[in-house]
C-alpha cells in the first residue's frame, strides 16, 4: 500500500502582499464572497474554517480538491469507488499486465460486527496455502496471456488482492467525509492505512480545516462523557462548587459538543 500527493487546487488570487493564495485560502476568499471589503483576510481563517464546520456550512469546502495516488488491492480499491463524490483513473487489466500482489493478514472475525476482523490469526500453514495460492494465480494468468488469452479474460484467475493503481480526486469537503467514515475504527484495518496515509497529506495542505474537524471529532467523542459527570456532578447538590469547577474547565469541550 502507498499513498502519494499529485496535484492540489491552483489559485489566481493573491493576498494584499501579492502572496499566492493557498488552496486553504481559496475556501476562506470564496466564504466571504458576501463581504468583499473583507475577502483577503487570512489572519481569522482557522476560526472561520471552525465555525463553518461547526455550523455544517460546507458548501464552501467544495472549492479547492485534493488529487492523490493510491497504490493498493483490487479488494481495497472496491470500496474506495464507492465514495461516488470523488473523481477516479484506475490501472487497467484489460490493457496492461498485473504483476503483484497487496499482503494479506488473515484475522479473526469481529465479535459482534460480522463484516470486520480484529486480532490476527495466527496460523502459519494457512499463511502457506495463501501463498501458494497467490502465486499459483499468477502463473496461471501469466501463462493463460502467453498461450493467446486476452488481458481482459485472463485476469479472471488472479485474486482480489492483486495490486492496483488509482488515482483519487475530491473536494475538500469529500475528503473530510472520507477520513471520517474510514479512519473509524469499524473501517476494515487495510483501508484505515489508506486513510491514515492520506490524513498528513491533508494536515498539510488544509492544516486549519483539519484542525477543525479533530476538534469536533474529539469534541463528539466526549459528548456522553462529558454529559455523564455533568449529570453526576448537578446530582450532588452538595457540589454546585465542584459543578462549577467542572465546566469551567471543560467549557470549550461542552460548547463544541453541543454545537456539533
């Protein structure tokens, strides 16, 4: 698995220092298209990405995309096209010749998610058989295109975790989507690395906007413990002080919990 920057949104605008405009500072420029006498401020950026956000005003993360290169299994790259919001080139079997294989980890089923899998299972003699099936695949479809067969017949033999290619374009705003369905720990482990590859590249590029959504990504994960001391706390009469004490040093947490 591998994942790689290719291209980014490309402005014209520049700032009142005739410094290029970021990609990041496109979404901020074109945000204020209802105040122009205020279009190039970046300094309050971070906070208007926030509040965007947090108010789901995310008509305006549409403005600048993100193209990257994903190197990964036929089985991965299934589901990735499923994010029908994106924009996709693939490796093609019926013109080109597949020639590796993504590794594969057996695990055992999940517990009560029937469609994951969690600790590995270890059992070397199975890890033989899949092997020797892989390369079996191989040479049987390198063999099949040898004797006369087409690429596009031949490729039926080789396994879901043969490699491809693709490269992947979105919004912002689909970006952030995607991370967040598939950086979630009921994503399957595979493609959690894509995601958790893909997430630097978006740290830099969109550093603010990233910042934003951890923020409410933690500040929802709190939400229920937040509201279970709150509830303990306010319980206690006797503890109005230690109440008080609570949300003042939780405050912007339970703000963002309950915004989000």
């Amino acid at each position: 698995m591998h994942v790689e920057f290719v291209s980014i949104t490309k402005t014209n605008k520049r700032d009142e220092e005739g410094r290029e405009l970021t990609a990041e500072d496109l979404i901020v420029y074109q945000a204020r298209v209802s105040n122009p006498s205020n279009q190039l401020n970046i300094s309050t950026a971070p906070k208007l990405l926030a509040f965007c956000i947090r108010r789901r005003h995310w008509s305006v993360f549409d403005m600048a995309d993100l193209c990257v290169e994903i190197k990964t299994s036929r089985a991965i790259a299934a589901q990735i096209l499923r994010h029908h919001s994106f924009r996709f080139q693939e490796f093609s079997q019926r013109y080109a010749l597949a020639n590796s294989s993504e590794p594969i980890e057996l695990r055992k089923p999940g517990e009560t998610n029937r469609q994951s899998s969690e600790e590995r299972l270890n059992n070397p003699r199975l890890d033989e058989r899949v092997m020797s099936h892989i390369e079996h695949s191989f040479t049987l479809y390198e063999e099949l295109v040898q004797q006369g067969a087409s690429k596009e017949t031949a490729r039926f033999v080789l396994p879901l975790s043969t490699q491809t290619t693709l490269y992947m374009k979105g919004s912002v705003r689909s970006w952030v989507h995607y991370l967040m369905v598939r950086e979630d720990a009921h994503a399957q482990k595979e493609h959690r690395a894509v995601a958790n590859a893909v997430r630097p590249i978006m740290v830099k590029h969109f550093p603010h906007v990233m910042a934003a959504v951890d923020m409410i990504l933690r500040a929802r994960a709190l939400a229920p413990v937040l509201a279970a001391k709150v509830k303990a706390v306010k319980d206690d009469r006797r503890n109005d002080e230690a109440l008080l004490q609570f949300v003042l040093e939780n405050v912007d947490d339970l703000v963002l919990a309950m915004e989000s």
